[in-house]
C-alpha cells in the first residue's frame, strides 16, 4: 500500500522538478537578455546586425560616377521668357578609392571635376500689356565654367540584418577645390573672368545593392554641409572684385543626388 503510494508521488515530483528546472532557465535567459540590453540597447537601434561583414576588413573599394547632360533650343518659350535660342552641356565625374581598415567602414579619397558650357544667342522678357509693358531682351550670352576638388572621405555602413546584398552607409568628407569661369555678354562683348576657392566639410547618406559579389550600384544624396568659399573677378581686364561667402545646409540638396558604380576588389 505504501509502496503504491510512493510510486504516485514520484511522477509528482518529477514534474515539479522539471517546471523548477524551466523556470529557472527563463529567469536565466531573462536576466541575459536584460544584461545584454542593458550594455548594447545604446548602441543597437534594431535597424542591423553589424556582426554581418558586408564589407570585410582589407577590401578595397574602386569606383564612382559620371553624369551628362545637353540641350538645344530654338525658338524656345518658358513661362514669360520667349525667343530662347541657346545650346549647352554640362558633364560631371567623380572617382572614388577607399580601403576598409576595419569590418564596414572604409577610409579613401574622393575626387571631382565638372565642365558646364552655356550660348545664348537671344531671349526676351515681355511684362505687361501696352504702354505699360515692359521689354527686356538679350542678345548674346556666353558661359564656360570648371571646378575641382578633392575630398577624404570615411564611410560606414549599415547592414541590414543577415543581408549582404543591400546595405546603408553614412559618407563624411572633407573637400578643398577651386574654380575657373569666363563669362562673355552684350554688343560689344564685356568679359568677365573669375576664380575661386572653397572648402567644405559634409555629410553624404545613401544605399548600396550588390548585383554581383564584387559589383555595386550606389546612390547617394547631401544633406548636411558646412562650407566656404572666397571668388575674385576680373572684369574687361580692368575692374577686380572680390566676393566671400559660407553655408551651413541642414536640408537635402536635390541637385547632389548622384548614382555611381563601385567594385570591392
């Protein structure tokens, strides 16, 4: 009689043990889990897993971006802006080096040239109706301008998650470059020549998809800048002007978006 009663009890006891035993592995994963918070909830906003490589330390990094541009108008009208009878380019590239001293992030160089060209043989502006209108016109209108710069750029990228496919980055650079331009108007022709010199220090985010193992597409855009830049003007070989500005740009400049090719070698 005993003996049964023995033998029910254990079963009893076994599943008590067996919830003490469950119980204390969650009170352990728990505390490892509020432990682990605790020291990397700081620094780990849920967006990555930065223990995924997608850039691995000594990989280099080559490439960059060409853009292009032209128009031809003849007989053109824009807005209140008629008679447009003009022809330009504009061609920009921007070459890029970088070698990754640790997991995702890269240091290197970063260079930039751009040529924009614009002729404009004739335009008017007509405002008002009858006596009160007012007329403008231009008869001829000459541009040709070149900057370039170089920049040293740190990279860091963001993977997302256990994907090594895509991933975002944050571009830092600080760049120093110049300028020439030649501006040509009027009958008879008054000439403007002027250089310039600035610097800047800005911050460029983007994303990178890999459509190979070693071939990216990039795309990047300036949101942060801070900058300087000082321009001297020789007008008719006889004036001289000079004039200085600076910027601090908090918002996203449409016109630095740019789409560049890249190989991690």
């Amino acid at each position: 009689m005993f003996l049964n009663k023995k033998i029910a009890v254990l079963p009893l006891l076994a599943l008590l043990c067996l919830s003490v035993s469950a119980q204390s592995a969650d009170s352990l994963a728990t505390n490892q889990s509020s432990a682990i918070s605790r020291s990397e909830q700081r620094n780990n906003r849920g967006l990555s897993n930065m223990k995924t490589h997608i850039v691995p330390k000594g990989q280099w990094v080559v490439g960059g971006s060409l853009t292009y541009s032209t128009h031809t108008n003849s007989d053109y009208t824009f807005l209140v802006i008629e008679d447009i009878d003009s022809k330009g380019y504009s061609v920009k590239v921007s070459p890029l080096v970088g070698y990754s001293l640790t997991p995702n992030s890269i240091i290197g160089v970063r260079g930039m040239y751009s040529r924009s060209h614009l002729t404009l043989d004739s335009a008017s502006l007509h405002l008002g109706e009858g006596d009160a209108a007012l007329n403008f016109g231009v008869d001829f209108f000459y541009m040709l301008k070149h900057s370039y710069n170089a920049a040293a750029i740190w990279r860091q990228y963001i993977p997302l998650g256990y994907n090594k496919r895509i991933a975002l980055f944050a571009e830092f650079q600080l760049a120093v470059g110049g300028s020439q331009s030649k501006f040509a108007e009027g009958s008879p022709i008054r000439g403007t020549y002027a250089k310039g010199f600035d610097i800047s220090l800005g911050a460029n985010p983007g994303v990178v998809a890999f459509i190979t193992n070693n071939m990216a597409l990039e795309l990047n855009i300036g949101v942060l800048g801070l900058g300087y830049s000082h321009t001297r003007q020789v007008h008719n070989q006889i004036s001289v002007g000079e004039t200085s500005s600076s910027l601090m740009n908090f918002k996203v400049n449409i016109l630095s978006i740019g789409l560049g090719l890249a190989f991690y070698l």
